[in-house]
C-alpha cells in the first residue's frame, strides 16, 4: 500500500533519509554518478524502501495534489519519476544547494507548507504535497546530511572521453530549505 509523506523542519531524523535512484524505465543509476541539472531521478525512502510518487488525487489536508510513498524494494511506477532543478544555476546538483523537484507526469513541484497533521501519530508534522506554483520558497528542497559517495566520471573509465551526466546515486537528507 501507500504510506503518506510528511515534513519536520531541519528534517535531521532517520526517517528523512531518501536514497537517489535512476528514474522508472530510465538508465540505471551507478553509485558516485553526479545528478546533473534536469536529471529525471526517482527518490525511494532508505526506512522503508518505497519511491516518493504523486499523482493527480487531492491531499487529505490542503486539498493540493497528494504525495505518497509507494512501491516495494524500489519498485514502482513511472509516477515516482521527477526532474530535479537545481536552482543555483550550477550544472550538477551539490550537497546543500537547493532544488525543486518536478513531479514528472504532472509537471508540478514538491511542496511542503506549514499545513499541519494533528493526528498522534503524525502530530506537527507538516503535510507534503505537489503544487504547480513555480516560485513558491516551500517548494525548495535540499541534500543536508547522509551518506555522500566520492563523485566518479564513468564515460572516462569506460574510455569515451565524454563527462558522465544523469541521475546518481547518493543517499541524503532531502530537507526543506527553511
């Protein structure tokens, strides 16, 4: 089944760990690739190993697009494909540069807000949605801590001499910028 996704400030616990992967039906994703700018990647939580997906249901709180976790051992569909947009204007996506993430068959962005769930189990976190406001500040997101692997450029092991580009494989903490 689905499980629902949601956001805490800092984000700095274990449950906000995502690992990076190659997008469904894409290229697979080798470990130190660096994630260029525009990269079509899916993100699947390292805690229960299913992909962040959207789709076009309304959230149970904002009435936005809803996000869910979705999937098993990485598995999942082509909704759980996005774009990153790395917003500094650099060509690959560093370690706390902020990005926003573009839901891929919807075209609108991963959002969070101060919208917050109070049931116990969830109580102050905030809700994670998709919307298609492109210059909101809640729709920033970036990698803070994790597990961060040496960038490798495979084109110049492999011989071509060409500058490895596309989706990566580093694990981290996909924050809210605050």
């Amino acid at each position: 089944g689905q499980q629902s996704v949601t956001a805490v400030p800092g984000g700095t616990e274990v449950g906000s760990y995502w690992q990076v992967m190659g997008a469904h039906d894409g290229p697979y994703c080798r470990a130190g690739e660096k994630i260029a700018n525009g990269s079509l990647i899916r993100l699947m939580h390292t805690q229960t190993r299913k992909n962040l997906h959207s789709h076009s249901h309304r959230s149970p709180l904002s009435n936005q697009q809803e996000v869910s976790c979705f999937g098993e051992n990485g598995v999942g569909d082509r909704e759980d494909n996005w774009i990153v947009q790395v917003l500094t204007g650099k060509k690959f996506w560093r370690r706390n540069d902020p990005v926003t993430l573009k839901h891929e068959g919807t075209q609108q962005l991963l959002h969070s807000h101060t919208v917050r769930y109070d049931i116990q189990i969830i109580r102050g976190q905030q809700e994670v949605t998709c919307f298609a406001q492109e210059n909101s500040s809640d729709n920033r997101w970036s990698a803070a801590e994790g597990v961060y692997l040496p960038p490798r450029d495979y084109a110049a092991e492999e011989g071509t001499g060409e500058e490895a580009e596309g989706a990566g494989a580093e694990a981290g903490d996909a924050d809210q910028d605050e």
